[in-house]
C-alpha cells in the first residue's frame, strides 16, 4: 500500500494525516506554572507586608499575619512540588 502520511506539531496541537483521513489531536494546557507564579508572588508581597507590620508586641494581629504568611507558604510548596513532578 502506497500512500502519503503528514505529521505536525504547532503550539501543543498535533496534526496527522494519513491516507486522507485527517485526524486533530488537541493538546491539554497547562497553568500549573502561572499559578505557581502568581502564589509566589501573593506570597512575597505578603511576607513584605508581614515584615512591615510587625509590632514586636505580643498582639493578635501579628499570629494572624504569621498563620497566614505560614498557610501561603505550605500552598506554595505543594504547588512547586506537583509542577516539578509533572515535568519529570
């Protein structure tokens, strides 16, 4: 059997093409990574601000900032953890 094959790979998309028959197999995309960006930055800013308005007093505000500076960071870690182990 003779007949013509095409292959092609355009931003995640694959095209093929075999004996006329025309087949489109959309990639999946991913924002694992934008994500991970974005709780990166929150979680800069926030330690910032943390950093800032600390008082040095033993005052509810400060545990708070402190509880939620430590709950960004664990999320922050998970999703560096997943986006590293889907790359892998």
């Amino acid at each position: 059997m003779s007949g013509n094959q095409f292959n092609s790979v355009n931003r995640g998309n694959q095209y093929a093409t075999q004996y006329g028959n025309i087949n489109l197999h959309a990639g999946q995309r991913r924002f694992d990574g934008r994500v991970l960006l974005v709780t990166l930055v929150v979680d800069v800013a926030f330690f910032f601000y943390g950093m800032l308005a600390y008082t040095g007093k033993n005052t509810t505000g400060d545990q708070w900032r402190a509880g939620i500076f430590l709950f960004l960071l664990i999320t922050t870690a998970t999703l560096l953890r997943r986006w590293i182990r889907r790359r892998v």
